[in-house]
C-alpha cells in the first residue's frame, strides 16, 4: 500500500530562490498569459538536483523544445514531480521500506545562451 503524499512532506530539489510562480503570468515570448504548473527555483549551474519525495523515476526526456533536458518521478497515490533544464541525469539511490529513495538523479544545467522558453 503506497503513503499517502501531502504537500508538507515534499521539499526543494535544490537550494535556491523562488523565481517563478505557480500560476497565471505573463511570458513575454509568447506575448500572452498562461498557467505555470510549477515553481522555478534559481540555482547554481552544476548544483544536485534531489527529487521532492522519494518516488521511482518514471521518463528521462532528452532536447526538450521548452524544457531542455526533463525528470518525470512518480511518487505513488496520483503524485508525481517534473524536473527541467537538468545537464546530466544520473539515478542514485536505495530501496528503504520498499520504496526508492534519492540521494540525487542530476545536476542543473548552465543557463547561459539557454535558458528555458516557457521562462520568459
């Protein structure tokens, strides 16, 4: 039987400021509103990124139009977390209690020249 998730046991994939809001915002490259499903954090390029609760990895997206390079991570019960602009993947982690927990499946990629659209 899976644990239930509650928004008050996820936390930060990686350490860094709130830069974009979850949301109706305007995008300038698309010179219109739209919903922002997510938050964007600011971090160093190279920092670990950790998955939000432990989870299994559900897809690694490469090229991305949008997003770069992209997690999908499944943490059971309909919960499941996104993770973009990553430079490299690689999973790390153990099996605790039947459940894959993370250590960290990548790094945040160099933003310069690149940075994702939808962050406009």
């Amino acid at each position: 039987m899976a644990v239930p998730v509650t928004i008050d046991a996820l936390h930060r994939p990686v350490a860094g400021e709130i830069v974009k809001q979850y949301g109706f915002r305007w995008l300038a490259t698309h010179q219109d509103f739209r919903y922002h499903l997510g938050i964007g954090l600011a971090a160093m390029p190279g920092s670990p990124v950790v998955a939000a609760y432990a989870g299994r990895v559900k897809s690694i997206e490469t090229n991305h139009p949008e997003w770069g390079t992209r997690v999908v991570v499944e943490h059971g019960g309909g919960w499941r977390t996104e993770y973009a602009n990553i430079a490299s993947v690689a999973v790390r982690g153990s099996k605790r209690d039947g459940a894959f927990c993370f250590t960290s499946f990548g790094t945040i990629a160099a933003s310069l020249g690149r940075a994702p659209k939808h962050g406009s």
